[in-house]
C-alpha cells in the first residue's frame, strides 16, 4: 500500500514540474520582487514600473481560474521565491506579468483587485531574514583614503592596485538589524558617531562552496539597495580589548538597512558595468561612485566568501561603500560629521530604487540596568 502512494506521489510531482516548466515562456516587461504589507500582513509581491505591486497569491489563482495553466504554489516568503525561482517559479511570475499587462489590469476601470500603489503599501525588507549578511570592509578606493587631496587619493591608489591583498569580510546581525525602506535608523543612547554607507546587496540564488569568481554570477539570483550604518565610537576603555570593535560598530538595532526590493538578476546585467550608487543627506550628495572605484569586483568578493563558508539561496553580501562617509566631514546643513536626529537620507542605485529613511535617537534607557551596557561615547571620550 505505501508503495502504490508513493509511486502515485512520484507521478503526480513529474506531472506538475512538466507542466510548469514553460521554459519558453519570456515576461513582456521586467520586474522586481519585494515583500510589502498588504491588509497588515507581509506578502511576496512583484513590482512593475517602480510604482505598481502585484500580490502574487491572488494574481495566481485569477492565473488558474483559466483551463490552460497548471496549478502552482506561490512561495510563502522571499526565501521560499529564491529558492525555487530557477525551479520553473519564474515562468510562471512572467505568466502572472504578461497575463496581467494583456488583461490591462493594470491601471483604469479595468485595475485587478490584485493591483495596489507602491505609495499605499509599507515596505517590509526584501528578505525576512537573510541567514548571512556578509560585508566588505574598505573596498572602495575612495573610502579607504577619505579626506585625502586628490594626489594622495591617486598616490594610495596606485599603492593599493599593486597589493590588493584579499577581500576583508565581516558579519552583520539580520533580523533586528534588517530593516525596510521607511523605516526609522535608531541612534542607540549615547552613542553620537553614527555614520553612513550605501551599497550595494548581492542575493544569493543557489547554493555553493569554492565557487570560482568565473562562475561567480551562476550563483546570483538578484541585487538591492543596502546601507551599512556605522558606529564609530568604539569600545570603553578597560577590559578585554580597546577600541575598535566590530560588533559595536556594526550590530546595533536597524544598522542593516535592505531594499526597497530586489532585482532579478536578468534584469539588471553586470554590475560591474552598470554600477552607479549614491546617498544623500536631507538635499545634500554625500557619497556617489561606481563600480571602477572597487577593490575587489563582485565576483572577486563572491570566490572569496565561498571559500570560508557555503553560501545558500537568500544569504546576502554586501560589496562595500565609497569615500563620502561621516569620517570624510562632508558638509551639510547640520554642519560636518557623524549623523544627526531628524535627518533623511536617501541611497540610491541606478536601475534598482532608492532606501529612504529618518534618523531618529533612542532618548533614554531602562534604569535598572546594572551598568553592564555598552555606556554613551561622551564618558569616555
């Protein structure tokens, strides 16, 4: 008996992964994915023109009401879209698209129920939540010499081309730290050295170990915006240690900004070649490069993580900023420095989107604390 069911299972999955591997099938015009609150609740969604979501859940189904198309389940999250997308998922996301654009469901009298605004909708992070978010360190020229005159930017340059060494990579927390476009960035209390980092956000599609920087992109499912906020005022003095500490300045609470959405990588091209990133602070640019200003290229960076670790669908890795951070005193019109509360910033790459959030600062702390927390910068500064 359990053998007949599970030949029955058997048959029954190979019929559904033959029906839907329309492999032939192409979208009439491209699309990001994201996860966006709908009713409240988060929802894997596509996004058309910058401006329209597309709730695929319910797409779908309208999709299956019709005889000529399969049955296939939409993913519950983000994760579960990564993994399955190069599985047949993505034929039917362009079915969804097509379907939708040839029904003119769009826009106008005839707007599927399905159809929402981007400016309706509270965008969640793309990802909740990546299983790694691995990040460069000082992998832009132009960072790792800010504050320079042009001739020293050009003479450590040159030293830096000569000796590359190997990529630094560090760790950051997810889920806490991940936040989406629209949310506040929290100053933690006390801690007044908070700075600024636009990059860009490599999602993984597949898993892999030793992956060679020539099948590098093979392993890529899509891109995103991302910021890397810093913060610089270090450690107490005493103890074990002193000074730099890369879980302070890197792990606090909503320091992980992800999003708005993410880019199928079919429809971005090589970031190498297409890479233009850039932030700015309440109307003033303070960090704008592209891709030639790298270190270390993306596929360098992606060889080099895999080679500590495996990589899987959904992990993320983040390429690193350029000069323009708050240690460069970029003037703006709360002076130079480090961030201030009530400020806005917007990080923008080209062909994806722009992140925009406040800057707010945490007022106080419970007291009953034992003193054990990480104290402001100010008492031992």
């Amino acid at each position: 008996m359990r053998r007949t069911l599970m030949l029955g299972l058997i048959v029954a999955l190979a019929s559904v992964g033959t029906a839907t591997a329309q492999t032939d099938v192409t979208p009439a015009e491209p699309f990001k994915v994201g996860t966006f609150d709908i009713h409240g609740v988060p929802h894997v969604v596509l996004i058309l023109r910058d401006s329209l979501v597309i709730d695929i859940e319910v797409a779908n189904m309208v999709l299956e009401a019709g005889p000529e198309y399969a049955t296939v389940p939409m993913p519950e999250d983000m994760m579960e879209l990564i993994g399955r997308y190069e599985y047949g998922l993505k034929y039917r996301l362009y079915e969804i698209v097509n379907h939708a654009i040839a029904q003119n469901a769009l826009s106008g009298g005839s707007r599927a129920d399905y159809v929402y605004d981007v400016s309706e909708l509270r965008a969640r992070p793309p990802i909740m939540y990546p299983s790694k978010l691995m990040n460069a360190a000082v992998n832009f020229y132009t960072h790792a010499c800010e504050g320079c005159t042009p001739e020293e930017l050009q003479a450590r340059t040159r030293e830096r081309q000569e000796d590359r060494g190997v990529p630094y990579l560090f760790l950051k927390p997810t889920r806490g730290a991940v936040i989406g476009s629209g949310d506040d960035i929290v100053m933690p209390y006390g801690r007044d050295r908070i700075e600024w980092e636009v990059e860009m956000a490599i999602v993984f599609g597949r898993a892999g170990k030793y992956i060679s920087a020539n099948r590098a992109y093979d392993h890529v499912f899509g891109y995103m915006v991302a910021m890397d906020v810093s913060d610089r005022g270090g450690r107490p003095p005493g103890g074990y240690g002193s000074g730099s500490d890369w879980f302070v300045g890197k792990g606090h609470d909503t320091f992980a900004p992800h999003g708005p959405w993410i880019v199928p990588k079919e429809f971005y091209g090589d970031p190498m070649e297409r890479l233009h990133q850039s932030l700015v602070i309440d109307g003033v640019t303070v960090q704008e490069a592209r891709a030639g200003d790298m270190i270390h290229n993306i596929p360098e960076l992606i060889e080099y993580a895999s080679s500590l670790i495996t990589v899987y669908p959904g992990d993320v890795l983040q390429s690193g900023t350029s000069g323009g951070t708050g240690a460069g005193r970029v003037e703006r019109a709360t002076g130079s420095g480090y961030l201030q509360a009530g400020e806005t910033i917007s990080a923008t790459i080209e062909g994806i989107g722009t992140l925009t959030h406040t800057v707010v600062a945490e007022e106080s702390i419970p007291d009953d604390l034992s003193g054990s927390q990480l104290p402001p910068v100010q008492s031992y500064r």
